[in-house]
C-alpha cells in the first residue's frame, strides 16, 4: 500500500498540485509567469468564447460516446453469443488496434478520409465522378476517430456482464411469453447497464480532453478543451491560464467519475440494503 | 371413471446435435392433469424432450401434440406451456413480486386482475412475507417457491420441471416432494417433472417414462414399472434388484453352478440363450418357513441396520456379487442372524423376473 501511496503523489498528486498553484498567478508581459495572486484565470474560463469550447468539446465527446456506445454493445452482444471457444478469438480482434501507436491508427484515419483517400477511390471505383466529398478536418472525422479509438474499452466493459449473464434468464422471460425484444428491454439491458455505463465513462472522459485527434483529423478548425489547454501552454505562452483550464477539465471528469461510481454503487448497495433477515 | 384424456402426444419424436442423436424416436402420451416422470440417467436425454416441450430446441423429426395441436415449431412465448428451470432463472434484478407478475404482464391483463392472481399465487406458495425481496435475499427452498410460483401463476395447459429438487438438501427435499404432489393437485395442472432421482418419480409420479440413450425403454404407472421392469436396464435403474447370471431353460435360469432358478421366462427368450434371473431384496425371505420354489444357502457378509429394516449382504455360490435381503425389523428380533453367519434364503418364481443378458 506504502509504495503505490508514494508513486501515487509522486507522479499524479505534485503534479497536479503545480498546475493548480500555476493558476492562480498572473501571466507575465513576455510569457512566463509573475507570481502575485489572482482568480482572474478562473473568471476567464467562463468566458462564454471558452465556455462555448467547453460545451463544445462535451457535445463532441458525448456524440462520440452514444455511438461508440451503440456499436461497442452490438459487437459485445455478438461476441457472448457466438460458440464460447471463438469468443476469445473475437475479444482479440477487438482489442488489436490497441497494439498499434494512437497517433498511427489517427493518421490511418487521414488516410482513409482524405480528398483522394481510400473512401473517394472506392467511391470512383464504383463508379463515382463527382466532387471528392469532404470528409477530413470535418466535425465528423474528429468523432469517428475519437469512437474508432475507444471503442475497444466499450466492447471489453459490455462483454464482461453479457457473457457472465445467464443464458436461462433469457429463456425463463421467453417461456413466460416476452417476444426477443422484450426480453432484451427488460431482462439482458437493465443486467448489463454496469458494463456500458462503465465504458460510456471511459469514452467520454478520453474524448473530452483529447488533443491528438481534434489536431489532426479536425484540422484545428474545430478545437477542444485539449487543443486550447495545448494552445496556452505551448503556443500563447499563458500558463496561469492554462492550468486553470486544465483543472476544470480535470473538474469535469471527476464530477461524470463521482456519478458514475456513485451510480453504480447504488445499484449494488440497494439489493444489500434491506439485506438483514434473509432467514424464514 | 372416464377415460383420461391425452394432453399432450409425442409422435416419433428425434433430435440430433450434429451427430449426436439426443432423442430417438420417442412416442409419449401424457395425459390430462396427471404428475409424469421423464427419468432416466444423465445423457439419456431427458432434458432434451423437456426443452423441446418447452420450445427451445425443434425436433429434427415428429411431432408434439398438445390439445391436438402441433406445436412443435411454436417459440416458447407462444405457447401455454412453462418450465421451472434447473437453476430457477430468478431475474436478479426484480422482486419476488415482480419476478412472478412478468408473466402475466406480457399478457397484457388488466392491472388489477395481475394483481389479485400474483397475490394468490403467493399466498399459495407461502410467499407473502417475502414480495419484496429480490432473490439474492432468498434461500434455496425460497427461491424454488418463487419459480414455481412464477410459472404456476400462468396457468399453463402443462407445467415443465427441470430437476426441480435437485438443488435442495436431502431433507427438504422429502418434503417437497410431497409439498409438489398437493400443489399440483390443488392447481389441477399437469406436471412434466425431469428427474435422475428413480426414488423422486417412484413418490411423486403418476405415471413415469424411463429413459437410456434417448430411447424409451418403458413407460407406465411407478408400481407397474418397479413390479414389472421391461428389461435388465429398468430393472436394475428401478429400486434394488439382485441378479443371477446364467442360462435361459424352459421354466427359469440356469446358473453359472448349475443352480436352477425357476420363474416365468419370457416368449422372446430362447432355450440355452443368455440371460439374467432378478429377484427384488423384500421379495428375498430369510429361513424361510414354508416351502419356496427358490431356495440357496449363503454366508452374511454384512448388515446394515435402517431402523425400519434390516440390510444384509449375503454371498451365495449363484453370483460375483452378493445378494441384497431385507428384513423387516420384526424378523430381525426373532431370529438375530450376525456377520459370518450361514443363513438359508428362499423366494416364490411369482417374485423372479427374467430378462435377456
């Protein structure tokens, strides 16, 4: 416990501890920092042209979500279905792209999404003339590439509950008369939300703050939280300012992190709550 | 009395799992609110028939007959058919109360109509303090009352269950057995129990098919199959039997010593082919007062006392393995017999059956 303590506050408590005490001072006429106090870095962020980024990014990252969510469930649903000796073979596949570097498998996206990209030559090969249509540096690219690269933590967290699930829970709700579908709404979705709210969490916190993907793939038309922290730090030179924008990102993963755990631990803790007297 | 009705007709029915033959061509009648028995050992496929009864497997070949009616390509939601499953399959995440009302809702009742018919289910079956529970909060006898509750508050034309006691320790397990016989009396629904437990179906079974390879070996009333065992499989699966091993002659068997034992020798078998005498260990007297047809001497090899009854394991020169006798306890105090004892054993050819080896 002692040593995980220690490397706990050694690489994420001081730092983080530097970055907040940075917020607090002033930015020098020439970049760097004078270091008398202010909360003024702080009444910036809710400047509605950064408060708009804010939104902005959460809209992003939520849209990146809800369909990483979608596909991710999809697939994890197929994969506790199929034969149990292939299921492994498929998590596999799932989770390769996690192999590569992130920047690669982003760059990979340019390559696909590009004016004369992979997407435009099979579209001509089918016969396609017209305009190359836009698809790079578009909001689209940034949340295709924000889905594409968190998906696998999606498939992981929801085939956890699906395959531990017990197929005669499904077959008991059809022996007592629910169609398939409504023994998806009612049985298999309310046993396994843990699973997706667990990678929901993940894919939202991950896109929020991410810098890599918006740069590339959004052409820096379309910037984020991360792009304007980055911008601060190492383009503008205002520091001050840029930590208080760090710290209330890290603000907002905590507080969509604190839900969900107290979500969570609700659900568990409403069963053992009126535990007690099981005797009788 | 009337002729019972057929409910439910199982014509010619096989299943094949690539090529595995789960089901064989099996014909059963089941009739009209009566407890039957599928029994036979694991493998034979018994839970087979129940999920194709159920609707989860299609037979690959015949035809399931219920009210007249082919279902045998009906999903389970379409059928008035339930099944208590093995492990319960309790929805962990709803109450007692909602876990037995799902049903009825997917029918779509009134409200007030799934209310008044949960309520009574549940006072049936003892329920009513525990409605809001979830099942992790249950015991096992618990848990088993709400799956049957869940499923009886249908009221299937045909309740399925799935080795329904298996779960349960051996105490409770005797008096649910007979806790199962008066619901299903009560509720006038016929029963379809899977069991490998003979003892089970021999208590709670108005009728039992017998199972082994997905073949039908018998099927007919508890006494009839123990008394009357259709062949050296049923025979030994059924109860206790002692068997002689030896050669079929024209009134009995001869031994492997020579010995004869007599008894009805069926049609089928022919002099000098190979086969087996049986005798059940109550049919077995021991110094037997009057004059029996069978009668050997042995050596007791051991006793076990039952309080009700006296076991014991007597060798005798007719077979490898030594003859099983029981003796009431009544016997047992008039003539105390001990280990290493000889005792003399004799029994009508009424009480031998006779198959083929």
């Amino acid at each position: 416990m002692a040593p995980a303590l220690a490397w706990l506050a050694a690489l994420m408590v001081v730092p983080c501890a530097l970055v907040l005490a940075l917020a607090f001072f002033r930015r020098g006429i020439y970049g760097g920092i004078e270091y008398t106090f202010t909360l003024e870095n702080f009444g910036l962020v809710f400047d509605p042209l950064y408060a708009g980024i804010f939104l902005n990014s959460a809209r992003i990252a939520g849209t990146a979500t809800l369909i990483a969510v979608v596909i991710g469930y999809a697939a994890a649903y197929a994969i506790s279905a199929a034969p149990r000796r292939w299921q492994p073979v498929f998590l596999f596949f799932a989770v390769l792209p996690f192999w590569s570097n992130y920047l690669i498998r982003t760059y990979a996206w340019i390559v696909l999404l590009n004016r004369e990209g992979l997407i435009t030559q099979l579209l001509r090969w089918f016969g396609y003339t017209g305009e190359p249509p836009s698809m790079l540096y578009t909001e689209g690219a940034v949340i295709a590439g924000l889905v594409y690269n968190y998906l696998p933590f999606v498939i992981l967290a929801c085939y956890a509950p699906l395959s531990r699930l017990n197929p005669e829970l499904a077959e008991a709700s059809r022996d007592l008369g629910a169609s398939a579908a409504t023994t998806f709404r009612r049985v298999v979705l309310p046993l396994t939300v843990p699973g997706i709210a667990a990678g929901a969490v993940f894919v939202f916190v991950l896109s929020i703050g991410n810098f890599v993907t918006p740069a590339l793939l959004g052409g820096g038309r379309f910037q984020m939280i991360g792009n304007l922290v980055y911008d601060q730090f190492l383009t503008a030179n205002d520091w001050p300012f840029g930590a208080a924008l760090a710290m209330a990102l890290i603000a907002i993963m905590l507080l969509v992190l604190t839900a969900q755990a107290l979500a969570a631990n609700r659900a568990s803790g409403h069963v053992t709550q009126a535990g007690g007297n099981t005797d009788g | 009395m009337s002729e019972p009705r057929t409910l439910l007709a199982i014509d010619h029915v096989s299943k094949n799992f690539g090529r595995v033959t789960a089901v064989d061509g099996i014909s059963l009648d089941i009739r009209e609110n009566e407890f039957f028995a599928l029994l036979g050992p694991s493998g034979c496929g018994k839970t087979t028939l129940l999920r194709m009864l159920a609707g989860f497997e299609t037979p690959n070949d015949g035809r399931i007959l219920l009210d007249g009616r082919d279902i045998a390509k009906t999903p389970p939601n379409k059928r008035p058919v339930n099944l208590m499953f093995q492990s319960y399959a309790l929805f962990p995440h709803m109450s007692v109360r909602a876990n037995v009302s799902y049903g009825l809702e997917m029918e779509r009742l009134p409200a007030a109509e799934i209310r008044s018919r949960v309520d009574a289910i549940l006072a049936t079956t003892e329920l009513v303090p525990f409605a809001d529970r979830k099942p992790e909060q249950l015991s096992g006898g618990q848990k088993q009352r709400v799956a049957l509750a869940r499923a009886l508050v249908k009221r299937p034309r045909l309740l399925l269950l799935d080795e329904p006691l298996g779960a349960l320790d051996k105490k409770l397990r005797g008096a649910m057995q007979l806790e199962l016989k008066r619901l299903q009396h009560e509720v006038g629904i016929t029963f379809v129990i899977v069991t490998h437990d003979q003892e089970e179906s021999l208590v709670m079974a108005d009728r039992m098919a017998v199972l082994k390879d997905g073949r039908l070996l018998q099927c007919d009333t508890p006494h009839a199959i123990y008394e009357h065992p259709a062949d050296r499989f049923v025979a030994d699966f059924i109860g206790v039997m002692n068997f002689v091993p030896g050669q079929a002659a024209a009134d009995g068997v001869v031994a492997t010593n020579g010995a004869r034992i007599s008894g009805k020798v069926p049609a089928t078998l022919s002099p000098g082919a190979s086969a087996v005498a049986s005798v059940r260990p109550e049919r077995i007297r021991l110094f037997p007062s009057v004059e029996t047809a069978n009668r050997i001497t042995g050596t007791v090899d051991a006793l076990a006392y039952h309080g009700l009854d006296l076991q014991l394991h007597v060798r005798t020169p007719l077979s490898p393995k030594p003859f099983l006798v029981r003796v009431t306890a009544d016997a047992a105090d008039r003539r105390p017999v001990s280990s290493g004892d000889q005792v003399e054993l004799g029994w009508d050819a009424a009480d031998v059956r006779i198959f083929a080896e």
